[in-house]
C-alpha cells in the first residue's frame, strides 16, 4: 500500500505565555511513501516526527492537506479505520494480560463482521507471535519478559490484524546498545517477510541508515532531504543534513571561493570550478583528508588515536568551526607526532559546499 503526503500541515495553538505563537509542528509535507517500502523519518528531538505518525494513523487531524492510502483519500477516516499497526517507544502492553491475550486484544476488539472467529483469532495472534519469535512466550505475563521481548510483543499485537500501514515511532529507545541492534534488525526482517509499507520514526542516524530504503531528513516540521541512504551521507542537500549524518560528524570550515578554487584561509585547496567568487561554507567528511607532506591544509597537530583498523589524527584549525578535527585515516600510516603541523590533502568527493548564508548546497561544474 502506498502512502500520499500531500502538503500536510499541522499547527498546534501556543499555550500559556506564547498563546499567541502557534507552533508549526509539520510543515508542507509532500512525498510518498512507495509500496512495501520501509521509510525512516530521521531528524531531532522536535523536528516534528511524531506529529506525523500521529497524522498517518489519525490520531491527529491535520491543520491542512491531505493522506492517501493507495488511491483513498484516508484525511477524514478515524483512526480505527486506516488499518495501520502502531509501535511506541514504551510497549504500553496490558500488565495483567498473558503475552497471547495481549496480541489477541486487537482482535477481540473487533465488531461485527470483521471480527473473525474464535480459532482464526487464535492462529493469526500464534502466526504474529512466531514472526517476532516469542511463541514460546504466550503464557507469561509482560512483567516476565525482558524489553526487546516486550517490543516484540508490541510488534505482534501491531501486526495480528494484518495492517496496511506499520508506523513505529523510535520503538527501539527503550532498549539496551546490544538488544537495540538486534531488534532492528529483526524490524527489518519482518518488514521485508511481510511487505507492509511501514514508517520507522528515529533520532539516530546510524538506525535510520542501517533499517531505511528511504529517509526523510526532517529540521523544525521542515522536509529537508528524501533520498536513499548512502545517499542522504554522499550528497547531503543542505549543511543541516550534512552536519546530522555521520559520526565523527563532519567538519565546517568558513571559506570562500574565488577565480573558480576553493580556499581555506590562504591555501587553494580544491578546484571549485563554475562557481561565482563567494563566501562558502566548507564540509569535510573525517574520511576526507589524506595525509599529505605537500598537502594545502595545514593544520595544528593535537594527538594521534588508535582505533584498531583506522587511525584518528585529531589536530585543530583556525578556520574550522569544530573544536577539533578528527581524520579518520588508515592504521597503515605512519603520523610523526613530534611534529606541530600535519599536512592534508582534501578527497573531492568527501567535501561539500555550501552558501555561508542559506547553507543550501553549492555544486562546482563536473571537471573534464
Ligand atoms: P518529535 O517526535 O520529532 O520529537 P513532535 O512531533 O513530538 O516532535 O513535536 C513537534 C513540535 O510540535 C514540538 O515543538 C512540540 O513541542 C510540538 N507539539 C507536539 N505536540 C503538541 C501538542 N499536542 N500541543 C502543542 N504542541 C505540540
Ligand atoms: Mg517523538
């Protein structure tokens, strides 16, 4: 089933001492979601994430705009209606319900004809509790159970009644480092077994990256990139989206461009060639620089770090808005650390430019 944004908007009324200043909690949503797809909504604590799960399952109408599911035009159905499984950060299971009354409820709850007989109810909740492997779970009650097998049970429940929709909303926050890598991966593997088009809500870029097909980099209720994910980190719309994706995060130099070569204080660094002398905002990625003798950066050497397969040279520049920088380098190199200065050379494809005032992306003429 493929889901429609079509210029979503949602405002909520300013409360208290800013009564006067709504807050625009989505702004101008347009995309869509392809069929069987899993999209991530990446962006910070804010940005308006949850407002647009809350939108997508009807729990919350829309200031303006509208929903598809498919070709139907879902803005106006409650949310009973929309036929879409919904997964929080905290389980919220019935702690006096067994593990199988749990998954059942969504059944139990049904009226009429779509409720379905007795042993259906039984074989579909036992089917939902197998996909997310807890079967031998059923009896107990979510007080026995860890927090991914929680999840999990919150994922059968979810799913028992074979929603069109599957929205997560940051479903793996409650979980410990080790289960939150395992349970992501397990999302991922039902996702795809059961090809339901689903939303997965996160501030985490590395979950965002590793679970999505698509993701949607969200600032302040704005769109700000929808891409694939290699793409989201390879050709970044904005400094915004440049500056959330990656871990060292990237570095910002202030620079400028000028006779079509960009420089970083006095030193021509890289060809720039076709844009207009300017002001520019410079992003090197940690992977970019490459440890060079003869290099134009010259920065002031701080320590080395060992990390195994990779070195971090980390040193400081007085044009780099970041307090250190951190070269990721490989281990085979050898950095004199006696040294004041460390010279690099920059990697085209891992430095970014952008307007010193919009931020928005600057892209050189294709050379050759
Ligand atoms: P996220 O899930 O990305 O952290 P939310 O969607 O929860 O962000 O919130 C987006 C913005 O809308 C925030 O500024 C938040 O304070 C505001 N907001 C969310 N829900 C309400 C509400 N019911 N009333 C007023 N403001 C709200
Ligand atoms: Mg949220």
């Amino acid at each position: 089933m493929k889901v429609v944004l079509q210029d979503l908007t949602k405002k909520f009324p300013g409360r208290g001492k800013n009564a006067q200043q709504e807050v625009v909690a989505v702004d101008g949503f347009t995309f869509e979601i392809p069929d069987g797809k899993l999209v991530g909504l990446l962006g910070p604590s804010g940005c308006g994430k949850s407002t647009t799960l809350n939108l997508l399952c009807g729990l919350l109408k829309p200031t303006s705009g509208k929903i598809f599911f498919g070709e139907d035009d879902v803005t106006g159905l409650p949310a009973e209606k929309r036929g879409v499984g919904l997964v929080f950060q905290n389980y919220a299971l019935y702690p006096h319900l067994t593990v199988l009354q749990n998954i059942l409820f969504p059944l139990q709850n049904l009226r009429g004809r779509e409720r379905p007989a007795k042993e259906e109810m039984l074989r579909r909740a036992k089917e939902a509790a197998d996909l997310v492997q807890i079967g031998e779970l059923l009896d107990r009650r979510p007080s026995e159970l860890s927090g991914g097998q929680q999840q999990r049970v919150a994922i059968a429940r979810a799913l028992v009644k074979m929603p069109r929709v599957l929205l997560l909303d940051e479903p793996l926050s409650n979980l410990d480092a080790r289960l939150r890598l395992q349970t992501r991966e397990e999302i991922r593997r039902i996702q795809r077994e059961t090809g339901i088009t689903t939303v997965f809500v996160t501030h985490d870029q590395d979950e965002a990256m590793s679970i999505s097909d698509i993701i949607v980099v969200m600032k302040n209720g704005v769109v700000q990139q929808i891409d694939k994910p290699q793409a989201v980190y390879d050709d970044p719309s904005n400094l915004f989206v440049a500056q959330f994706l990656g871990t060292p995060p990237i570095h910002v130099f202030n620079g400028r461009v000028e006779g079509g070569r960009l420089y970083i204080g006095n030193q021509a660094v890289l060809p720039a060639p076709g844009l207009p002398d300017q002001p520019v905002t410079a992003a090197v990625r940690p992977e970019g620089f490459a440890l060079d003798e003869q290099g134009p950066l010259a920065c002031n050497l701080t320590r080395v770090e060992i990390m195994g397969r990779d070195i971090s040279v980390v040193c400081t520049h007085p044009d780099c808005e970041n307090t250190a920088i951190r070269a990721i380098i490989s281990a085979e190199n050898r950095v004199d650390t006696a040294q004041p200065t460390v010279r690099f050379s920059l990697k085209p494809g891992k430095v970014f430019l952008f307007t010193a005032d919009t931020q928005a992306r600057l892209r050189p003429a294709q050379e050759g």
